[in-house]
C-alpha cells in the first residue's frame, strides 16, 4: 500500500496531541480549517481545566467560533487525530462543520463509524462528508504508548 504524506492540518493536530499527552492528558489533538487556512486549533485539557467537556474538538470548535463570529462554522473543516464521540460528533453537527477527517478509530468510545454512530442517526440536522484513518498509525502510536505507561 503506498504512503501518502499527511496533509498539514493532521500533522499539526498531531502535535498538539503530543503536547496534551505531555500534559498528562489523552493525547488528542484537533485543528479546524476555513479556506485552506488554520483558524483554531485544541487538544484534550479535561484534567487541566477541570472540564470534562474539554475534548480538543470541542476547544478547537469554541476558538473557531469565537475567532469567526459565528456558532456555524460553514466551510469548515476539522482534523481530529481520534474518531469523535458522541459529545464532539453533536457538536461537529450543531457546528455545522463540512469535512470531518480523523486518524484513529475509537470502538470503545467513538461515535462516528463505532457505537451510536451519529451521522448514521436520522434526528442529526446536519452530516459532515467523513474521511477516516488520517495519519491513523502515528495516533494510535501516541495513544498506546500514552496508555502503556499507566497501566
């Protein structure tokens, strides 16, 4: 199978998941894109902040926002380095994000091609286009080697 170089956005959430697991957090970074151009970026700070819904989506989506003027991020594109859950995959959709792209898959805790999968549900207004396993081995790297060590 050939290898493709990753695109900057990913190589860049893939950074910051390795400042959150410096961190002492789950390394998971994100970065969202409008027209080409890096408008936010987070990575997971539950334990810092004390703020259980601190996903690095969910910073990233928070500081698009705000950097935007607007809760709806039209054109947006969003580089996660692991399969959102369902908290981020709801916000994606509220946020009406465009292109989600992610690295690893979560079948613990993913919503998007494991568990409820939520783009799948009927209820959810808006469906962002998907494109799985970005970068996907050096994240699943990170997060097992950030696991490894705490068990």
């Amino acid at each position: 199978m050939p290898s493709f170089p990753l695109p900057e956005p990913m190589r860049r959430a893939l950074d910051l998941a390795r400042i959150a697991a410096e961190w002492g957090e789950v390394p998971v970074g994100a970065v969202i894109v409008k027209d080409g151009v890096i408008v936010a970026e987070g990575h997971n700070r539950p334990r810092e902040s004390h703020d259980p819904t601190a996903h690095a989506e969910i910073v990233a989506i928070r500081m698009a926002a705000a950097k935007l003027g607007n809760e709806r991020l039209d054109g947006c594109d969003l580089y996660v380095t692991l399969e959102p859950c369902a908290m981020c995959a709801g916000a994606i959709a509220h946020a009406r994000i465009a292109r989600l792209y992610y690295g690893a898959d979560d079948p613990k805790g993913g919503a998007v091609v494991h568990g409820p999968r939520i783009f799948a549900q009927s209820t959810i207004h808006h469906r962002p286009e998907i494109y799985d396993g970005i970068g996907d081995n050096e994240a699943s790297v990170l997060l097992r080697e950030f696991f490894a060590v705490r068990r």
